[in-house]
C-alpha cells in the first residue's frame, strides 16, 4: 500500500501549519510549466510566532534547526494550497536557506540541514535536493531562518 505524503508526515508526528500570507506584495508561489516555485518562508512556531535571533549569538545550531525544520513544513503547505495535494510533487529540486548569523558564524549549512533533512524524510530520495545555505545580516520579522523552495510537479 503506497502511503501519502500526508500521512508520512503524520508518520512523523509532524503537522502543516496554515499557508502564510504574504507579507507585502509578491506571490507565495508560482507555477512555470512542471516547476512550483515557492517564495521564501520565515521561521514561525507552530502558535505562528516567529523564531527569532542571531546564530552565534544566543542561538544553537540546533534550535537554528528546528527554526529551518519550521520553514520547510511553511513550504510544504504553500505547495499544498497551489497544488491540492502533495502527492503531487514529483522532487524538491533547490532550496536556498539564509541564516540571520553573526559574522563569525560558520555553520550556516549545518542550520539548514534541518529543512533538508525533513524533505528527505518525507519524500526519500525525490527529497534530495541542491541547495545554498548563506548567512544575512537580518531576515524579515527579525526571524532566524528564511527558506525558498523550487518542486518538479507531475501533471
């Protein structure tokens, strides 16, 4: 029996929160032929408040993990609000992941693994991905981590 990526998700004890808003004046996503993309994702709780803070400076990769973990399921549920469902996406083809870090913080790709991680797991190897992960001086809502995602959609 072929599970669904819902119910892998629930597998893992993991819950979609509600597809955000936009906060000014872009789209949360947008499909080009078989390409869905997803337009960046701030670091929110599941009670919509923002992880914020500075790696290197208060924050440990691992909550800067959970912070990337939190963006990715926000990616996954603007994926299922454009496409329906989620057993549509045939691959997570790119995310780039930027950390708001101090200068001398050097782990910024260790902090995104937290959204890597979670698409591997939910989606296997069509989880597999390219990827960036960079630092920035500041991120939107003073949030830790920020997300962008492209996904290859069967028709």
């Amino acid at each position: 029996m072929v599970e669904t990526v819902e119910e892998r998700l629930k597998a893992l004890g993991l819950e979609l929160p509600e597809a955000p808003q936009p906060l000014a004046n872009y789209l949360p996503s947008l499909m080009t032929g078989d390409l869905l993309f997803i337009s960046g994702q701030i670091s929110k709780r599941a009670d919509g408040t923002v992880i914020s803070g500075y790696m290197g400076s208060g924050l440990t990769i691992e909550v800067g993990q959970f912070a990337a973990r939190q963006c990715a399921l926000s990616i996954l549920a603007q994926a299922k609000a454009a496409l329906g469902s989620l057993d549509r996406i045939e691959r997570c083809v790119r995310l780039t992941g930027y950390v708001a870090a101090t200068p001398d913080f050097r782990d910024h790709p260790k902090v995104i693994n937290g959204a890597s991680d979670l698409f591997v797991a939910v989606f296997g190897d069509a989880g597999r991905h390219t990827r960036a992960a960079v630092g920035a001086a500041g991120l939107p809502m003073g949030a830790a981590v920020e997300i962008d995602a492209i996904m290859k959609v069967r028709a």
